[in-house]
C-alpha cells in the first residue's frame, strides 16, 4: 500500500506568508482591498479624534460611511462642527498614519 508522504520543507510561518500575500493579491484583483481600508478608517474615526479631541468628540459625532476616499461625519452641535472644520487635516493625516495608506483624502461633516 502507497502512503503519501507530505514533508514540510517550509517552516510554517512562510507558508502562512505565503497564504497572506495571495489572499492579498486576491483581495487587491477583486477590487475589494479599497472597501476593506474604508471599512477600517470607519472604526478608527473613534481612536483619531480621541486623540486630537479627547473622549467628549466620539459622543459629538457619528460616522456614517465612505464613499470615494470621503468619510461622511454627522456631527450634533454646530460648534464641534466648527471645532472639527479646523483640525481636518490633522484628522485626515492620522487616520491615514494608521491605516498605513492615503484611504481618506477629505471628510464631510453634515
């Protein structure tokens, strides 16, 4: 009787490398990789301006989406609004810094 033999000839961190890049290049031929960024700039909104404006900023504003490396921002008070209008690119360079790509280039505060 025949046994197939399976030898490891790669340390298994490469091959989990090697799976991370194709399911990258998949993702990247897909077109999805843009959505995944987006999807992540919409849960570090929260982190960003905590940091610049402190925890009160997250109960001021609600994220509502991304479309077009735009990130729409609903904001309760006209004078966050104000506040926020002044800081953008600030905003926008961190929450890029942390993406690790340019994922938003402006923010729309309604």
């Amino acid at each position: 009787m025949n046994r197939l033999s399976f030898e490891d000839t790669e340390p298994r961190s490469e091959k989990i490398q090697l799976a991370g890049s194709s399911v990258k290049a998949l993702l990247d031929a897909c077109g999805y990789t843009q959505k995944l960024d987006e999807q992540r700039a919409i849960t570090l909104w929260g982190e960003c301006i905590t940091q610049i404006f402190g925890p009160e900023a997250i109960v001021a504003t609600s994220v509502k989406g991304v479309d077009r490396k735009e990130l729409t921002v609903t904001v309760a008070k006209a004078a966050w609004r104000h506040r926020l209008t002044f800081e953008l690119p600030k905003i926008i360079a961190s929450m890029n810094d942390a993406l690790g790509s340019k994922v938003i280039e402006s923010i729309r505060l309604r």
